[in-house]
C-alpha cells in the first residue's frame, strides 16, 4: 500500500517548490505526494484515497471559494484518523484558535520551514510503518 500525503494550496508554484523540497523523498518512493488547486478538489481526492494510506494533508487556509477552514471540518468527518496540517501566511493566534477549534493537527506560516515539515512527515511514516 502507498503511503499518500496530500497538499491543497490555490498557488500555482506551490507543487513546483514541494516537488524540488522533497524529490529525494518521491525518488526513493517513500510516498507519494498530490496537489489539490481548491478545497473541493481536495475533498473528491480524499474520498477516492481508500486504495492508498493517507498520513497526512496539508492545506493553505485562504483561497478562494471554499477556505481551507471551511473544508477541514469535512475532511475531519470523512477521514477522522488523517492529520490536518494547515499553512498560512498569517500566523495570528485567532487563525491559530480557528484551525485547532475546527480539528486541525497544527499550523505551519509561511514560508513554510521545510525542515521542520519533514520532522513531521517523518514521524507520519514512522507510525504508519
């Protein structure tokens, strides 16, 4: 079964920046990352998940339509057990409250600390392992 982890974010560059971050990782195949551009499209992909271990999504709280606030509930209804990472340029403690509130695992500001979301998605895969 293939580890899956799952990043929402309407920034057309944001797949390019993760790719170059962890292309090692994709190389050696130690998961398999995929890039939603809204959260509706986010929502279709994790209900089509069931063939893959889902460990972890990362979502972008504002973007247009449907925020990432609005679709972690949703997410949090269908998959219970899959964290939920949310990143956002406004690090404020009323985002924060919100994120957490709503069943967020965390919040990462951008720019986003590569190293200590690999940390994170480390120990995803330790305990999926």
């Amino acid at each position: 079964m293939s580890v899956y982890i799952l990043v929402v974010d309407d920034e057309p560059d944001v797949e390019a920046l993760f790719r170059q971050q962890f292309r090692r990782d994709l190389r050696a195949e130690r998961f398999i990352m995929d890039f939603a551009s809204s959260a509706p499209d986010a929502l279709v992909r994790v209900g089509e998940t069931r063939e893959h271990s889902l460990i972890l999504i990362l979502s972008d709280i504002n973007m247009p339509g449907m925020t990432g606030l609005e679709m972690l509930p949703k997410v949090k209804e269908m998959r219970p057990d899959v964290p939920v990472i949310m990143i956002t340029a406004y690090g404020d403690a009323d985002t924060r409250r919100k994120a957490l509130e709503r069943g967020a695992e965390g919040l990462l500001t951008k720019p986003i600390d590569f190293g200590q979301l690999r940390q994170e998605i480390d120990a995803r895969l330790g305990q999926a392992a």
